[in-house]
C-alpha cells in the first residue's frame, strides 16, 4: 500500500459481486437489512447497533418535515422551471441547510463536548461558556425557537427515545445542565430546540459534529421528495412567485 | 377551501405541536418510527406496510453506494474547493444523479407499464417495445451494464427480496418476459441491470414512474456521505485533480 | 496524439505563463480584452468580432434581470438559510433556468433550423410547424408572455441591435415568418417572446442550440449577485418564506 | 412605503416595458449597453464608469479559465450524468468556487481593510498581520500558488490594468507593502497570487469583500459552458471517472 496516495475503505466490485464495507451487497445486505442501518455502515464504518439505530431514526424522522419552509419552496419553485431535473430540484433545496439553521447542531455539539471535556466541572463550565456567548451578544447554538413556546415539544421525545434505547447520556445530562444555566443567567426561559437535543444525541453515539449536518441533509433530501411529489400534481410555483412578489415590493431609491 | 389555490397536504404545526400527515411527530413518530417508514409515509401519502418497507429499503441500499462513481467524485472535488458546505458538497453529488444512469429507472417503468397496460399480450407487447427500440438504435433502459457480466447481481437479489415481501409479481414478470424477448432479437444475452429491477419492483408497489428518480437521489444522498467523511479525514481531492489533468490532455486545435 | 483519450483545447499553463485559446492571458488579455469578448473566445474558440460582441452583449443584458423570478427567489431563500455559501445561493438560483422557461429558446432554435434547412420553402415549412404544434397541442416555443401584451418588448429592440451590428437576418426573418403563420393559424396575435429572439439572435451567429441555455445561466448568475447583495443588507428572506407559508395553505386529504 | 417589510431596488416591469435600475431594457440597455456596464450597474446600483469597467473586466477574465480545475472537473461529470441539465452541471462546478480557492479573495480584502482602516501606519499594521498570522500557523490570504512560481503572473498584469484606468492604487500599495513584509517575516519570497490581486483591485473600485465571490462565480459560469461545450463533442467522463478511481484505490480497513 503507497502511502502516499488517499485510499477509500467505502466499496469494491468486480463483474459479479459488490462488496460494502466487506459486506457483500447482493448477499448479506438487499433483503436483509433495512437502510438505516446499511448507510450508518457505510458512513461510519461500524455496524448499527440497537442504540445508533434509534437515534439515527429519531433524528432522521424529526428533520424530514416541517411545511412551507425556505428549503422547500426553494425546491419547489426550481422544480417549476426545471421539471426535466428531479435531482436539481431536491439540491437546491439542499443548498439552503446551511450554517443559519443547521449549522446550530454542529456549534452546539462543539459546545457541549468543550464542557464535557474541560477541566472545569460541568455546571462551571456550562456557566462559562453562557457568559461567554452573552459576553460576544451571540445566540447560544441549540436554544430558542421562533415558533415553538415555551417549549420545542421535539428535544423531550428525542431524549426519551434515547434514553429508552440506551444511550450513556451525558451528553444530554450536559445539555440539560446548559439548559439550566442559559435559564438563569438570562433571567428567563429559553427552550432547547430540536437541533440541539439532535447535537447531544448524535455526540451519544459518536457521530463527529462535522459530519451531522450531512443526517440533516439526508432527511430534507427525502422530505423534499414529498414536497416535489405534490408539486408535480398540484404547482404552487406560479402562487408562491406571485406570493413573494408582492412580499418584496419595487421601491425606487 | 378556496379552489383556486395550491394546497399542501404535508405539515401543520402549532406552538406545542407538529403533525406530518396527521401524525403527531413527537407523540407518535419520534422513537416509534424508522425513517424508512416514516419517509414513506410523508412521500406517499399512505402508511408503509411490511411488503412497502421490503421494497422502499432494498432499493434504497441497492443504489447508495459504488465506489468512485462520477457522482461521488464530484461531490469529493466540490468538498476540496467549499469545505464550508458539506450541503453544497452533497448537492454536487446529487445533481448527477441524472437522465444517464438513474433515468434509465423510470424509462424502464414507463415501458414495463406500456407493456402490461397494453391491449397486446404481454409477450407480443414486449416483442414490440424491443423492435421499437432496435429500430430506433436506442439502448433499451434497464438493460446492460458496464462492469458486471454476464449478470448484474443485482436484481436477483432484489426480485428475491420483493417476492419474499410478498409483492404481487407482475411487473417483475413483465421485465422478465422483457428480458427474454431483448436476448432473443440481440441474439445475445443483456442483463438485467440493478435500475431495471428498481423499476420493477418500485412498480409494485405503486410508486409513479416519474418520482423513481427521487429515491434513487436519497439513497445517493447517504451514499455521499460517507464520500464526504473519507474526505474529511483523508483528503482525495489533490489526488484526483492531477490524474484527471493528465487523462484530459491540452492539445491545439 | 493518441486517439483514444479525449483531450481539452482550453487553457495550458506553467510556472509563468497560463495560455487561454493560445492567448497569453497575462500579456494579450488582462487589461486588453472585455469580458465579452474573452468569453466569447473561450467558449467558441474563435475571435468575438464586432458582430458577435453586439449579438452577446443584447443576449445577456436582456435575460439577466426580471424582479423577483422563481430563479431569484429561491437564490434568496438559500442565502437566508446558508449565508456561509454565495456561491450556493447563486447555484440554487441557476438550477430553475431549465426547460420551462429556457428551454423555449433552444426548443425555438431547432425549429428555425428545420424550417430553414428543409426542403420547403419557409412560409410553407413554418406552416408545418405550426399545424405540428397544433395537432400535438404544444405550445410553440418562442412565442407567447405571462405578462407582456399585445407584445413582448423585447424582440423588436433584440432584432433592431443584431441588424445594426450586421447580422445576416435569414434566421431573424424565418422568425417573423413564423410568427405571422402563428398569428394566422391561431386567428389572433401572438407575441414573439424575449427566448424566442434570442435564439434566432444566436444562430446567426451559431451558436448551437443545445449550448444557448449555458448563456442564460450566466446571464442570470449576474442577475443573482444583484439580488444576493440587496438580501446581504436587507433580508427578504423571512417576509417571503411567510408569504409562501399563507399562500399554500395545508389541507388535510 | 410600509417600513416593516423589505424591498428591491432592481427591476420593475409592466405589460410593455421593463425597467432595470430606472433604464429601459428596450430603449436604452439592448444594442446600448455591454454585458460587464450592465451587470455593475444592476448589482451595484450606480452607473460603470471607465475606471470599474477596467477592473471588472479584468478581473473576471482573469478567474474564468485555467484548465481542468476540480470545480470543472466536477462540471464535466455531473453532465456526463445528467445530459438534460446544462444548468446542473454548471451549478455544480460553482458549488466548489468556495472558501478554499476564492474564499482568500475575501480574507485578503478585509485583511486589507484592516491595514489601511486601522489607527497603526501601513508598514507596522502589515507587520502586525503577519506576525498575527504567523503565530496562529494560518497561510496569509493573497499569498502563495501551487503551480506559479517564483511569481504568480497575473497580479502585475492586474495592477497595470487597474492603473491604467485610474484607480487610486492605495489598496494595491498597501497589499505590496503587506507583500514586503510577509518576504521579510518568512526570510523567502512568496507570491503575491491573482486573487489577492483582485481583492485589491475590487477594493479600489468598493467592491465589498463579501460580495466579491460573487464575481469568481460569475467568470467561473462562463469558463464552465466552454468546458460543457467540449464534453457535448468530446466527453471526458468516462476517462476521468477511470482516472479518478485508480488514483484513489480501494484499501480493506
């Protein structure tokens, strides 16, 4: 093996078998093993036990859906000028799970491990890092909902969900401790939101932050799917277009 | 309800609750359902029963993952040049998921349909789609393969796995009869390939041809994830820009 | 030269010097070539003369700004959701310039061409066409606006730039020619749209239709950066995703 | 004008004229306007005088082209996938005109910014940016190319350019005296490259440096239609697919 050449340990086919992972696809995967637990293989390179495959799910399923959001009318609105692509309907939805309200996740699970991981015991820790945020009049990444009052009802499920499936939980005892910190030190409550409790449960099952925004993607690629499926039956394009005109007038300067 | 207006039958949502198709996403989804069962579900319109799932999670494993495919490169390249959107990342991948590979799925559906919807009987049916399609010098979709020889060993284990989950047979079938009918008029033996099957099998369970595509792009989605990680962790995008220099010589007109 | 490999004619470089079409770029571009003109030759791989540089120039002026399009729209919503990415922003935007708006253009472009290298003559051929169209119960690309009436303004001035910059105008007059079959065939006015001009502009300098659409994309990624630099310093990106949220309403089946 | 909702200054249009920017498309931009005039004035809002003309062309004929780039590497696959979307394979060439490569364009502006804004002199503001730099092991954004050696060709065909059409040149001072202090600092000489070059020039002309990219997305669209062009005629994906996969081989864990 030259080491100085990048290697993929992901798959590797010859005229009648494909192997991912060592698995051979025709024979120990199709049929046998459902799709969440065939891409937790093939992404992490582990196999998915009871407990990654809860959290995968509950993760999965709690990113897919969430209406007429800026993701999907972007989808849809592409799918109108574009109905020869599929595909670039579903990425450019994509394109807009970025940093504003996926990349909380990524932040939050930084935040939590820095408290986990420091010398500090947590609850110093945790008040550290509120004063921090406070201090640089940033929003603490994985709190507050726009919609959702006084509580995000998706952080209890998912950590119910978790716990039931057996994770460790100090990740989400850390986010619970934040929780209680970011209550105090503002003076009033602010909810965890549903990609931070996703932050604490992925960091239970050692999904590295850098990578959780690509489950976030995954599940929109399939809520989209949905959203493009009523579009090919019943367009909204032309309203949304004609919605939005009137949202953002002319206005000479 | 106004008539004159688009409708969406996805997501409603209040400040304490979320409901995609009806169901209480935190009551009722979250740790209660996997996300092949709960996509299904949110796409169809319909709950996923036992024969649906054994589909929707053959085909969704089948298609995630080949190797350095044109797709996965392009989303390795992409991650070189933008490694602050791993969504854009992905979005590179996804937007060749396109007519050249996976179109071949719903072409080969529209055909299976033609065939079996026809008022020929199926075998004459298929005997006229072949010479339809020779005459016409076009590759008939579903049929072939570059690398796998004599048989893609795909869709025997994907027939097997539909069977098993007791799908009705027809179309899978009917791309038999298909199959049958292309090796008797090339006078040569064309596989089956994996997209081919796909189509059968998605025809089962009455998924329209024309939102095939969809799935195929979510089952890449996972695929390029774990691209994108191999990336993160040991970089191929230097490699692949010189050996792609060097296969694409300059040379003066 | 080998034969079996394909190979590039765009651009060589070392360690001093980078040659474009065998232009140095440093020592005959920079500071000497437009951006018209260098694009021209980059891509067609011959010079812009005076003609094709006014032909262009109109082309692209014309399709890169139209108030908030569906392409605008969704360049907006990625911007608001991953402001970390222009670059993804403007791709999200490019992906709805597809067969539904552009793909007109293209479509129009090959119907000039059957008319006027057939063997009818072209009032009789572009008869044909029309009653193709009829009986197919298509609408004829290249013909038609939501908005601009009785006439889209923008042919008369297209056709007024190419003439004074000397084109020949054979494809110009099969337009008319066509359009004048339209008006009668359907027994009232129909207007020659921006698309349909464009694409008889571009074959006069030949252009091929199936690369016409690659103008567009970049006429229109111009056209983004205006708008991605007004949602820079005055979001509409919540104001729209509101307005599209009251627009398509959920309706439970 | 209601104060709580946002606007467009761009475009407005009626049923027989259309107004970019208060010009009318028909009367006074079509056959009256170039592209480059065009688009400054709908991004930027005010009229391109000789001066940014100069600099916008140069710069954007400079980023258009240099060969089998991975952002045209991924262009070619995804249209090697997905022939009916032009638009795709070019928004996926774009989604890698990102951080890595042009990202330096906007660090390097601010880090000009910095210099010149700040209460320090020129020469101690550029010493401290570096030593700042240094001490953090962050390249310097502007500095340093794989391939040109000992000098980047390209920023003095740039600086010329833009001193030929009059711009004031205090940005490109102060990024030559930042380069006489990074020489010093590093005991060697490292090149000034053309992204730094052309972060100084949009500076000259006020261009903000979080919409410079924007630019480097627009050239890079019109360099990928010539390499779509050459894949229409003479595809390279399949060879650069085999490249690819042998130069990233397949390694067992």
């Amino acid at each position: 093996m030259k080491k100085d050449i990048p290697t993929t340990q992901l798959c590797r086919y010859d005229e009648t078998d494909i192997f991912v992972r060592e698995r051979n696809l025709c024979k120990e995967v199709i049929g046998r093993m459902s799709f969440t637990d065939f891409m937790f293989l093939q992404i992490m390179g582990r196999p998915c036990g009871s407990t990654e495959r809860a959290v995968i799910d509950a993760a999965l399923v709690t990113l897919c859906e969430h209406g007429l959001t800026p993701s999907a009318i972007a989808a849809r609105l592409t799918y109108y000028g574009a109905p020869e692509s599929l595909q670039g309907a579903i990425a450019a939805g994509l394109l807009g799970v970025g940093s504003h309200f996926v990349g909380t996740m990524e932040n939050c699970a930084k935040v939590l491990q820095e408290i986990l991981n420091g010398q500090e015991p947590v609850e110093k820790a945790a008040r550290n890092v509120v004063s921090r945020f406070r201090a640089a009049k940033q929003a603490l990444p994985g709190f507050g909902h726009p919609h959702h009052r006084p509580d995000d009802p998706r952080p209890a499920a998912l950590f119910a969900a978790g716990r039931a499936a057996g994770v460790n939980g100090r990740y989400i005892a850390t986010l619970e401790t934040l929780s209680h910190e970011v209550d105090s030190a503002f003076g009033r409550h602010m909810t965890i939101n549903a990609t931070g409790a996703i932050a604490a449960l992925m960091l239970e099952i050692d999904v590295p932050p850098e990578l959780m925004r690509g489950f976030a993607v995954l599940s929109r690629a399939a809520g989209l799917i949905g959203h493009l499926y009523e579009e090919q039956r019943n367009p909204s394009g032309p309203a949304i277009w004609k919605a939005a005109d009137k949202a953002v007038p002319y206005a000479a300067e």
